[in-house]
C-alpha cells in the first residue's frame, strides 16, 4: 500500500494537490487513519467529507466516492474508520 504521502510517491504536485485538496491520494478510510503526517483533527475533516452526502454515489446511497479516490467506499467503512479514530482519540 502506498500513502500519498510517502517519500517514493510524494511530488510537488502532489504536495500541491494535498494543500487544496487534502483527500487526494487515499483510496480507503483506513489510509487516512495510517497517514503519520495528519493529526486527528485533519484525518476527521477528510473522513468526514468522504461520509457527506456530497460523495454519495448516485442511486447507490450505501456507497460513497471522494474525489482522487480510484473506487467508490461502503459508507460503513468511513463510519468504523470515524469511530476508530473517537476510540484512539479518548482513550
């Protein structure tokens, strides 16, 4: 698994990428959550806008598709990455 962040995939364009659109580069909830350069607030903020019915797949509620990610997510998948960071965050 590669993070958008890592130092093999990390280019200027990407880091401008991740300036504007902090999203760009994860391709599931659990990245976010492993990403070492995010603190919690920032990995919720981008958890939470893949939760949003913003990303929600037409016609397919279940599902949610954030921008720069290659596949659309189950929303349960965003929700149990939310909840592990509650649980990391106040314990």
């Amino acid at each position: 698994m590669r993070l958008a962040t890592s130092e093999e995939n990390f280019t200027l364009g990407i880091a401008l990428q991740r300036l504007l659109r902090p999203a760009v580069g994860f391709s599931t909830p659990r990245d976010v959550l492993k990403d070492p350069l995010l603190d919690s607030g920032e990995k919720r903020a981008i958890l939470a806008s893949w939760a949003s019915d913003a990303s929600a797949v037409q016609d397919q509620p279940t599902l949610r598709w954030l921008l720069g990610a290659p596949e659309p997510v189950p929303l349960t998948d965003v929700l149990d990455a939310i909840h592990q960071l509650d649980k990391t965050e106040f314990n």
